[in-house]
C-alpha cells in the first residue's frame, strides 16, 4: 500500500499531521494511566456527527455488541432473533452474554417479518438486525414491531456508517446502534468501535461494562457488577478522532470507489447491480452484484484467487447456521438469505484504492465472468 499512490482525500494529510502532534504529546506524559481525554473527546464528536445523545467508545465492534447487550439487561436464557445474513462476530457478542441467537430468515437485506413473527416466543427479548454492507432492513416496521412487544433493538451497524434510512443515520433507530472502528470500516482506526444510544441510563452501564464495572450508573453502584476491559485505547481514538472530522470525505470517496468499479462492469456477462431502494442514502460500502452464472461461490472464491478480495470468496460469508463454530447451536437454516448470500458478489474496498486499481479488478471481474463455464 506505502509503494502505491495512495486515493488519499486532502483531508488525509490534514489528519495524519494532528494525529502525529497528538500521539507525540501522548508519548510525551506516558505513562498516564488515567488519560483518556481522547477517549472522551471523541465520545462527544461521534455523538454529534451522527445526532445521538451519547457515544461510548470501545475496544472493537465485537465488544460494542456484547456491551450494548448487556446494559441492555440481556443474558442467560435469553433469546435474541438475529438475521440469518449475518457475521459470526454477532452471534458471538450474543452467546458472551449468555443468550441464544434465533436465525430469523432475511433477503435481499430486509428481514423476513413473517419468519421474524414466527420465532418471536416469550424468552425474546432482542432484536439484533445486521445492516450488511451498509443496507438496512425496513427499520420503521421493525421499531414499531420491537415497541409493540417491549423488545430491544440493537442495530449492528459496523458496515452502515453514514448510511441514512428515512434521513436519519443507520444505528440511531434503536435502544443502541453498534459499530467498530476496523481498518476497511469507512470510519477506521485499525481497531475499535463505538455504541451510540439516546438512552443515558444504558449509555452509563456501557461505560461502567466496558470498565471492569468500576463506574457508577443509575442504580448500579460503582463495583456492584463485574465488567469487561473494552476501553478505547488513547493512541486508537487518536487516530478515530482524526478520521472523524474528515468523515465526509471518506464517505464520498467509498461511494464514488463504489460507483467507479460498478460502472466499469457494464460488460460483464451474469452479474447484475443489486440496487438500494430509495429510503436509502446508502453509503457505498460495497460494489454489490447478483451473480447469475452457475456455482456462484465457487466464481467469488475465483475473483478473490485472482485478487479481487469479496465477502464470500475471500471471508467466506454464509449464513450463521452453516458456521462450523457455531453447529453446536443447531441454529435454524435460513433458505432466502442463504441463497441471497450465496449469489452476492460482494468487493472489498478500501480508501487506498485508485481509479487503477479499481479498473484492474473491473478488468479481472469481467475476463472471469466471460469465460466462466
Ligand atoms: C466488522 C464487523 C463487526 C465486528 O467488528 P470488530 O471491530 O472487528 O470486532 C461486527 N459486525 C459487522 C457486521 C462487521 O462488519
């Protein structure tokens, strides 16, 4: 990546000159180990970009999920429907906290609502929709299905930073909406993650889970339950804060990476654009295209052997009951998402892309699928 010319922003300048300053102070009073003062800092500007009440900074988008459950009162016994296109790492926030995940069937993005109805039962008491590639189930139905049952909603939005659904931002509908901060994530700091929630009496349980249950919050005294370390690491928001303030251009640079590699593959026989609909303002986090060619998987691990990274073909991506560290569950199949899944050819991109490398993978993409038998 340092030997190619980078599809740095402006911005990317401006952010790497005050995250040296940043880190060099940092280095400067080390050891401190009650700063967190970029920690904190970054809690308010997370809040701010994206119109919630309050951020709470973590160590991954993992740990955002387990802890936004588990101030959410989640735990053993528990049933929590998720969508059966999911990441194991959903699934594994859900088991740290002693609940079972119920694989609700999902295409195309959107839920099942019947399904979802279907395996309501009395021990649910979440709702976890996975905003895959930044697209969003019908999240007004599924707020209004949660109130009128008293069940939480907790988004993970780890993929759907500075997408807009009905105009307001992808994990801002529920109680908590979780998100991590990973390299390749449009907001990334090599690792971490954020909650963000409305709720002040959850948003200080984070805090307090994320911290060995040290802090206070409302009737939780300080030490009353134990906890996790999950801080955000100072160096890490360091970097985060930087890439905040220069979001926009970030997220214009993913959706124009997006809508380049897409318009390159006009010519490419058996794939088509999978569209979002217009109650998205979709933030382009992935060239998205439906493979009609046969064995559709077997044609994504192809484009990644030639160095086109996707979701199925280099990370495997499959639905939560065919996850072999997960068969123990006996999770229930998932007909729709597995097959919406298994015909999705979904790029990775990331912000060090170039028009030329983009055209590179147009060019691989559409050899393969021309002589692809
Ligand atoms: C990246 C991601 C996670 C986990 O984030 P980490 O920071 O790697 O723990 C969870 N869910 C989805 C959908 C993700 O894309």
């Amino acid at each position: 990546m340092s030997h190619s010319t980078p599809a740095a922003t402006p911005g990317a300048t401006t952010m790497r000159a005050t995250a040296l300053g940043r880190l060099a102070e940092l280095l400067d009073r080390s050891p401190d180990p009650a700063g967190d003062g970029h920690a904190r800092a970054l809690e308010t500007e997370l809040a701010d970009r994206f119109e919630a009440a309050h951020a709470v900074v973590l160590s991954s988008g993992t740990a955002a999920l387990h802890v936004a459950l588990g101030a959410s009162g989640i735990g053993d016994g528990d049933e929590v429907l998720v969508p059966g296109a999911s990441v194991v790492m959903t699934l594994v926030a859900i088991r740290l906290t002693g609940a079972m995940p119920v694989l609700v069937d999902s295409a195309c993005g959107d839920l099942d609502f019947d399904d979802l109805a279907a395996k309501t039962t009395v021990r649910t008491k979440a709702v976890l929709p996975v905003h895959l590639a930044g697209r969003c189930a019908d999240l007004a139905r599924l707020t209004a299905y949660c109130a009128d049952r008293g069940l939480r909603l907790i988004e993970d939005a780890c993929q759907a930073q500075g997408t807009q659904y009905d105009g307001r931002w992808a994990g801002t509908f529920g109680d908590a909406g979780c998100f991590s901060t990973k390299d390749g994530k449009l907001l990334w700091s090599g690792e971490g993650g954020y909650l963000l929630t409305d709720d002040a009496g959850l948003a200080a349980r984070a805090r307090s889970f994320a911290a060995h249950g040290f802090l206070p919050a409302p009737d939780q005294p300080a030490g009353s339950r134990l906890g996790h370390n999950y801080r955000m690491p100072e160096p890490v928001a360091i970097i985060a804060r930087g890439n905040l303030a220069r979001f926009d251009e970030l997220l214009a640079l993913r959706r124009r990476q997006t809508r380049h590699l897409l318009d390159q593959l006009t010519d490419a026989p058996g794939l088509t654009v999978i569209p979002s609909d217009g109650r998205h303002a979709w933030n382009g986090y992935a060239p998205l295209l439906r493979v009609e060619l046969d064995r559709p998987r077997e044609f994504c691990a192809r484009l990644a052997e030639r160095g086109v990274p996707n979701s199925a073909g280099t990370y495997g991506l499959t639905t939560a009951d065919r996850l072999p560290s997960l068969k123990d569950l006996a999770l229930s199949a998932c007909p729709a998402a597995r097959a919406d899944l298994d015909t999705t050819l979904a790029v990775v991109v990331h912000e060090a892309d170039t028009d030329a490398r983009l055209d590179e993978m147009a060019r691989i993409i559409t050899e393969e699928a021309r002589q692809w038998r």
